[in-house]
C-alpha cells in the first residue's frame, strides 16, 4: 500500500504569483504601494491600510526562527515524526510558517532567533514549497 501524500496547496488567483515564485526558488511578497507595508499572506489589498495598490517583489530568503513546536506524532500523511512546524520572521517583517531542514529536530539544534534561508521543495511539477534550514556563514 502506497503511503499517504502530504496535502497540497490550492493556488488561487490571488496566490498564484507567490506558487509560481516557489517553482523559480524565488520568495516572493507583497508590498502595499500606498503605505509600504510588506504582508504575508498573499491577498488583493493591503492588511494595514487597506489599499488595492499592491506589489509583488523577489524577498531576501532570510529570516530567523520566531518560534517552533516539535511534533512526534505520526498524525499527517506526508510527515515522518520528528519535525518542526515553525513560524519564521523574515528579514522584511512578515511572519509564516514552515518547515525546518537539514537540521536535527532536537530543542538543542532548533535555537530561538537562529538564522535561516530559504530553500525549495518540490512536492510535483506544480506545487513547491519554502522551507528554511540554517543560515551558512
């Protein structure tokens, strides 16, 4: 029996252009043109100020670790316990949460402000994923 798949996003128009970022290894956010607040989620207007004029931009890819929780249940499909599910606070403001890599998921290795960077995993040929590992150098 073949085991079961991680969940896949849903790109919609709105979010179509931060998938298709991830699928060229870009991390691509949204800055409002009227009050330049940078904003994750993706969405049509800004969450501040609530402007329509809006614009997508290629982020550093850097960030640091926020927060995490260590799951050790075997509960999603897709996941091989143990693994963080963390909250990264990218360099340009935004908070999201992701996934660690190339990094034990022991409290001793996953440190609080840690540097990470950005790197991409493909699930198929439509949907890629940011992830973070840590920051080298």
């Amino acid at each position: 029996m073949a085991e079961p798949q991680r969940a896949r996003p849903k790109p919609t128009p709105e979010t179509q252009h931060f998938w298709d970022g991830a699928k060229a290894g870009e991390l691509r956010l949204q800055r409002c043109d009227a009050c330049a607040h940078v904003y994750f989620p993706p969405r049509p207007f800004c969450p501040s100020c609530a402007s329509r004029k809006v614009s997508v931009f290629k982020a550093s890819g850097k960030g640091f670790l926020y927060s995490y929780v260590i799951n050790h249940r075997p509960a999603a499909p897709g996941f091989t316990p143990p693994y963080a599910i963390a909250v990264v606070e990218l360099a340009e403001g935004p908070r999201m949460m992701s996934n660690i890599i190339d990094c034990p998921q022991t409290p001793e290795a996953l440190q609080l402000d840690m540097k990470l960077e950005v790197a991409f995993e493909a699930l198929d040929d439509k949907i890629t994923l940011p992830v973070f590992r840590p920051a080298k150098g």
